[in-house]
C-alpha cells in the first residue's frame, strides 16, 4: 500500500528562507561543548575514579543523543511538506531538514570525547614512560588521524552553515549541493516524462539522457545517466519532489518563471 500523494487537503506552498536555522544552532551548540569541554576536564580533576569517568563520558554521551535525533528525524518521509521554499532568486529551493545538523554536531562531539586522551600530554612525564623519541612516536599516529577527522568533520560543519546538501529548482536545471561537492542536470538533458514515484522515499532516481551536459565538482559517487538524490536529509514530501521535477521537465515554458510567486503558483494548482 502506497502512501497518499499530497492532494488538495495538503497544499504546496512556499516559504521564504532564513538566516540560520535548527541545523546551524545544533552545530553550533556542539562546537561550545567540543572546545570547552577539554578545558574543564584538563583543569578540574573530579574526585574518585567513576566522577572522571563521567565527566569524561558527557561528550559522547550526547553524541549518542545525535545521532539518535538524526536517524529519528529520517523518519516519516511521507508526512514531510508538500512545499519548496522561494529565496528571492530565480530558484526554488528543497531545504534540508534537522536530521543532517544532529548527524555533525554528533561527529564534532565524537571528535570532542577523542582528543583529550591525545591531548593529554601528563603520562610523557613519567619516570616508566619510554625514552623520548619513541614517546612522543606513540603520540603521532592518533594524532594525525584526529587532523584527518578533523578536517572531514570542518567540511561537514562548512557544509552545514551553507545550507547543504539542498536541491535548488533552477531556470537552467537543477542544482544539487552535496557536503563534499555539486552537481548541476540542465532540464534539457533529463528524459521527459520523468521522475516517476518511487515508493521507497529514500531517494528519487533521475533518467538523464544527454550526460555530457551534466556538470560534477568536488568529491561525488554515482552515474551520470542515473543520479540519485538522496532524501533521507530533505525537508520535503519524496512524491511532492518527484512531480515538481517532471512538471518543469515537461513543461519548459514554465522554467522562466522558477523562483516567482505566480509560477510557483501556477506549479501548486498543477501539481494539486
């Protein structure tokens, strides 16, 4: 049993974008804890072995708390908005939802709970601890994983406080912005007729039939005559997307008037 389509008891509307959002605020609060965080452990020694050990444990405890929130908010695809959201530009915008702002500030405090241990530099001082080439040695190989996580984890949070991964409706195509790259499908080189729903909601799967045309930057998987548009992170109805993509596919007449109130207008009562 398929789920219900928004019909009209659940009009498409449009909303306007705004500066920050639960996303970014999610991230932000995590940075807080992550730098200060090593500070109050390095400074304030709790009494008793299972005090440290919990005061240790607060970051990736709420790690755990996150992530949760992240695969919570994956759910319920099909009750997600049958709407786009207007910028003020020529485009109209799929959003993501809170899901992908859990999922970072989750691995920033994953990366918080890991870098004390490395940080703490007080065991080098001990009269047991090996001479002192191979003791600073013993530091170097989690030190330089913690760098690489570190720099994944900053294109994330950059990723996060530029608004992706989103899918922008264009005069020109469509513009998917992933956390490590983007790709850009003209209207022209996608096969009329489609997206057609798909049942899963997970992700909506584009039939491209002029793949040279499309246009791929940054670090992306993924055929260039099927692209896949993951939604899981995307704050939008899967069949409300899909229908959306096929109306200005099949209708280029329309493409102009992208990211206009009358357009997207004349794009709600066709799709209701």
């Amino acid at each position: 049993m398929h789920p219900i389509a928004p019909g009209p008891t659940a009009p498409a509307r449009a909303s306007r974008t705004t500066a920050i959002g639960l996303p970014q605020l999610l991230v932000v609060a995590a940075l807080v804890i992550a730098v200060a965080w090593p500070a109050v452990v390095t400074t304030w020694e709790p009494r008793g072995f299972w005090a440290g050990l919990l005061l240790r444990s607060v970051p990736f405890g709420l790690a755990l708390l996150a992530f949760g929130a992240a695969v919570l908010s994956t759910r319920g695809r099909w009750r997600r908005p049958a709407e786009l959201t207007l910028t003020g530009g020529a485009r109209l915008r799929v959003p993501p939802g809170p899901g992908f702002g859990w999922f970072v500030a989750g691995q920033v405090l994953v990366l918080a709970s890991a870098t004390v241990p490395v940080a703490d530099f007080d065991w080098l001082d001990d009269p047991d601890a090996p001479p002192a080439p191979l003791r600073y040695a013993l530091v170097l190989p989690p030190a330089v994983m913690l760098a690489v996580a570190a720099l994944l984890i900053g294109v994330l949070v950059a990723a996060v406080f530029s608004g992706r991964p989103r899918v922008d409706l264009t005069p020109s195509g469509i513009e998917v912005r992933e956390p490590f790259g983007r790709r850009t499908i003209p209207w022209v080189a996608l096969c009329p007729g489609t997206p057609a729903r798909q049942s899963t909601g997970d992700q909506l799967v584009l039939t491209v039939t002029r793949p040279e045309l499309v246009e791929r930057r940054g670090l992306l998987l993924g055929s260039r005559t099927t692209p896949r548009l993951v939604l899981a992170w995307l704050r939008v109805h899967p069949w409300f997307l899909a229908d959306a993509i096929r109306y200005y596919v099949d209708h280029s007449d329309e493409r102009d008037a992208i990211g206009e109130p009358e357009g997207y207008e004349r794009l709600r009562q066709a799709l209701a």
